[in-house]
C-alpha cells in the first residue's frame, strides 16, 4: 500500500538511514565557486527563500554567506509557494492552517496572511494572471480563485480522486493538469467553465508536473516508480507515450534555465536528473544527499539548490561539477525553496 505523501514524508524523516547520514557528513563545506552576481543595479541580491513543513516556519538564508539569517513563522505544513504576478510578494502555501502568507520577496516580511483558504497544499497562477488554482491533498479537491490584482474569489470547488498533489496550468490559461497522487491518475480541468474535462491513469503515486513549451507535452514524475511518464494532451483525450527512467521516487521538476533541460529530484535514490526537452533523455546524473525535493536554480544557471527533505538540510550542488558543495542547516523537514534572483523559467 502507498503511503500519501504527507505520511510517508513523517516516516522517512524519523527513519533516516545511515547511508545518508554519512553522505551528508561527507559534504564539503565550501561555498559555491561562482554564485551568479546581483544585478548592478540592486545593492544586495535577493534572500533563498526554505520552507520548514514541520516546524511552521520558513528559513531565510543568505545566499552570500549561505547562513540562515532568520526564520519566520507560517501556519501549519508550508508545502509550496508562488511569486504574485506583480512580483511584490511571494505566497506560502500553508496547508493544515487553511491559509497563505505572503512575504516580501527581497526584505523578507511578513506582509498579510489570509485564511479561509482550504488546504493549500499545491498553488499557481495561470499566466494570464485571471486564476489561481490550489489543489487540497487531504481534502480531495481543486479550488479556482478568481484573482483582481490583490484579492481572490472562490470560482468554483472541484471534487477530484484521492489526494491532488501537484498542478501545471497550459501557456494559453485554459487548462489546469492535476496529479492524484494515491488514486494514480492526472485531472485536467477547463478553467472557464471549472469542470474537469478527462481524466487518465498514470503510473505509481504522481506527483509533480511539467509542461513543455509546446502545450502538448507534459512530464509527470512518479513517486511511487523510478520513472517520468510523457503524455501527450494536443488531442481530446491524452496519450501516455513514452517513460524516462531517472530513479526511485521521481519527483519535483525545475527547469535549468537554458529552455533546453528540467532538473528532476530523486527522492529515494538520492540523485537528481538533467532530462533533455528535445530528445525527453537524461543526461547527466547529480548526486543530492537526504532525500532531494524542491529546488530552485540561480540566475546564471551554475547553482542548484535542492531541499534535503530527511536531513534538515538545504545542499547546493554547482551544476557543471555536479558536485555537492554546501549544505546549509534548515528546519523540519524542508520542501519548497525559491529566491527572487533565478534563472529563467
């Protein structure tokens, strides 16, 4: 029986296994070797942004010093975050607390938090900036909110399978894809009218996804397998046409910032993927210690900072040596990270 992620997150983290202890013991402690310098024109670059699920908090860090700086405190489980469209405020996403927290993205405040938010477990805007979509992994469904500018309205509720985990929302904003981690199938749902217009069996325990430029591809990881599944969605029901094999528990995905790969974090295998988007083909490997998660790249694409989910720790890998070459003590159990100064999406 497959845990839900949430479960099998709690368990892992109380069983850390000795092999990753050691290797995150072996990590060397010196900084990164060419961090991507600020713009000239901001006198300090931005803070990465850590998100500590189990101890309700977010860990600031300096990514000069790479020295934690300060925490702030969320509400219960902060799994995700998204930027707003203006680019002011970074939202948290905090799931047990039914609410989202928004920070500046350069000074590290608290700005608001708003409630009433059911179980934003997974969020994004669509990019014509109208949507904003979460999905509520205890509670089953995905809400669309409509967005002003600074306030959201509830569209629409949608019942979906068991445990919507992650989203990606098409470049034209019409369609929202949903992974259903523990019912193993992906949702699309049509934003306009807010019902879900097919759903299709997947591989073991989905979990994120991504989309390729062309708006018929999608990546989906399997968590549950050591695989990536490519669908193709350009017809009115999706084909399943191809598996990557990268490692146990395929993951999370973050483009690398040259519109030619997509990292993809191992969780079991302790490794990390570089796929390329044109041949859908790994290659290269990079080791990620502690059970890899989220992770963000640096502008200039050398850095990849990657959440140990098991060790508490935030590792920064320098992409060129696929190297580990810091690890940065975080809180309980980190999952998202992200900082204002990345490289291209």
């Amino acid at each position: 029986m497959i845990l839900t992620f949430r479960r099998f997150c709690l368990a892992a983290l109380l069983a850390c296994t000795a092999a990753g202890a050691a290797a995150q013991a072996a990590a060397p402690a010196a900084p990164p070797a060419a961090a991507a310098p600020a713009p000239a024109a901001r006198s300090a670059p931005a803070p990465v942004f850590v998100l500590n699920s189990l101890d309700a908090n977010v860990s600031v860090v300096d990514p000069v010093t790479w020295k934690e700086l300060r925490r702030l405190p969320t509400g219960k489980e902060p799994h995700h975050l998204y930027m707003t469209p203006d680019e002011k405020s970074i939202i948290v996403a905090n799931a047990l607390s039914d609410s989202l927290t928004f920070i500046d993205p350069r000074t590290a405040e608290v700005q608001r938090v708003v409630r009433g938010i059911l179980d934003p477990y997974h969020l994004r805007f669509s990019p014509d900036m109208k949507w904003f979509v979460t999905a509520a992994n205890r509670l089953n469904h995905v809400d669309v909110y409509r967005w002003s500018g600074s306030e959201l309205q509830l569209a629409a509720r949608i019942p979906t399978g068991k445990t919507p985990s992650h989203i990606w929302i098409d470049s034209r904003s019409t369609t929202a894809y949903v992974t259903m981690q523990d019912s193993d199938e992906l949702v699309a749902i049509d934003l306009a009218t807010q019902q879900v217009r097919w759903r299709t069996k997947t591989g073991p325990t989905p979990a994120d996804i991504y989309g390729l430029a062309d708006d018929r591809t999608l990546l989906v990881g399997l968590t549950g397998g050591d695989s990536v599944e490519v669908f193709d969605v350009s017809g009115p029901q999706p084909r399943a046409v191809r598996r990557i094999k990268t490692g146990d528990g395929a993951h999370a995905f973050r483009a690398a910032g040259d519109k030619r790969h997509v990292y993809l974090s191992n969780r079991v295998a302790n490794t990390i993927s570089k796929i390329d988007l044109q041949t859908l083909e790994v290659v290269a490997t990079l080791p990620a210690p502690g059970g890899p998660d989220c992770m963000e790249v640096a502008a200039g694409g050398k850095l990849l900072m990657v959440t140990s989910r098991w060790s508490r720790r935030l590792t920064l890998i320098d992409t060129e040596t696929r190297q580990v070459v810091r690890q940065v003590p975080v809180g309980k159990s980190p999952h998202g990270v992200w900082t204002l100064d990345h490289a291209a999406r």
